[in-house]
C-alpha cells in the first residue's frame, strides 16, 4: 500500500526565532498588498525560507491560526511555480487584520501576486 507523502511545509523551510524575523525587518525590502505585508531579504542559504505573523488585532486565535495555514498553504503552492527556493529568500509575512474579512480565493490571488513582486524585485537585485 502507497504510503501517503507529507504536503507539510518542511521545518528547514520557516523562520521561527525571534532574530530571524528582527533581521528581515532590518535588512530586507518591504511589499505591500491589499491583506499582507511582506518582507524579504537574501538568505545565502540553498533554499527560502518563511516566517507568518498575525496581530491579535486579525481576532482570536482561531482567525488568526487559519490565516497562518491559508498564508501556509499559498507559499507552499506557489514556490515550485514562482520558483521561490531559486532566490533564497527570507520571506516575513505580516498579515493585515483585514484578511480576516475575505474568502480563501481572495486571499490566496492577493498573495500569489504580492509573491510574485517579491521574487522580480529579488531577480532584479544583485
């Protein structure tokens, strides 16, 4: 019997320490769009890289824990078609508490583009 393959976002793959998100914040670049603000810079590692907030101003913690799997679920189906690992990028995610009002295919179109400023804006910079 096939065994099932993990569609999870590996951990290698996400921000997670309060210092990684406070460099990006630093160094990177700023994207805005209508449900989120991205932050990016170069990593110098094989791969990007992902970190996700919501503010408590999004709602409780249900809200804001299902924006984060949207959030998830987006970068993961867009990185093999955007080709994001070939940037290796840090990527912040800060969603906006508006978010909280849209459906998922809203969402998802909203953030699909804003990745796709971010990976021409980092093909462009040397």
């Amino acid at each position: 019997m096939d065994r099932l393959r993990s569609e999870a976002l590996p951990k290698q793959y996400r921000l997670a320490k309060r210092r990684e998100f406070v460099h990006v914040y630093e160094t990177g670049r700023k994207q805005f769009s209508r449900y989120a603000v991205l932050f990016f810079v170069a990593n110098g590692l094989p791969h990007s890289r992902i970190g996700i907030t919501a503010t408590k101003k999004s709602g409780k913690a249900n809200v804001r824990n299902r924006l984060k799997r949207w959030t998830r679920e987006v970068y993961r189906r867009q990185r093999e078609p955007l080709d994001i690992d070939a940037q290796s990028l840090d990527i912040v995610i800060n969603v906006k508490p508006n978010a909280a009002d849209t459906s998922f295919q809203d969402y998802s179109r909203e953030l699909t583009r804003a990745l796709e400023r971010v990976v021409s804006l980092a093909r462009r910079t040397p």
